[in-house]
C-alpha cells in the first residue's frame, strides 16, 4: 500500500499488479463505514472498486 496522486495505491501479493483508488473514494468509504460499520466489501460494490483493501486496513488496525 502507498500513496499515489492524493489517493491510496494497493499492489496485490497474489498478482503484483497495483492498483490506485482517488482520495474522494477513501472519504467516501470511510463515511459509508461510519453509517453502517460493515466488514464485507460487497456493501461497498458502487463506493469504491478496493472495498475489500480498504476492510484489509481497517483489521489490520484493529491488531495493532
């Protein structure tokens, strides 16, 4: 994970293959989070395309 033009850049280990997501994205995700607290992508298939890198952080956080 990096950051890449004011947004976050994720780069799978099983492809290798980044892929970047906009700042407006992440806000938008961190506000539908807020609303409904939901750990599973899916109920963020029309927020973001990297729901699930997204849920990946919020865990990881959650260990530390």
């Amino acid at each position: 994970m990096g950051i890449y033009r004011e947004g976050l850049f994720f780069t799978p280990a099983s492809s290798g293959y980044g892929q970047a997501d906009s700042r407006k994205a992440a806000e938008r995700f961190v506000e539908r989070f807020n609303e409904i607290g939901s750990m599973r992508p899916g109920d963020y298939g029309r927020v973001t395309r990297n729901a699930s890198y997204f849920i990946g952080l919020l865990r990881w956080g959650r260990l530390g």
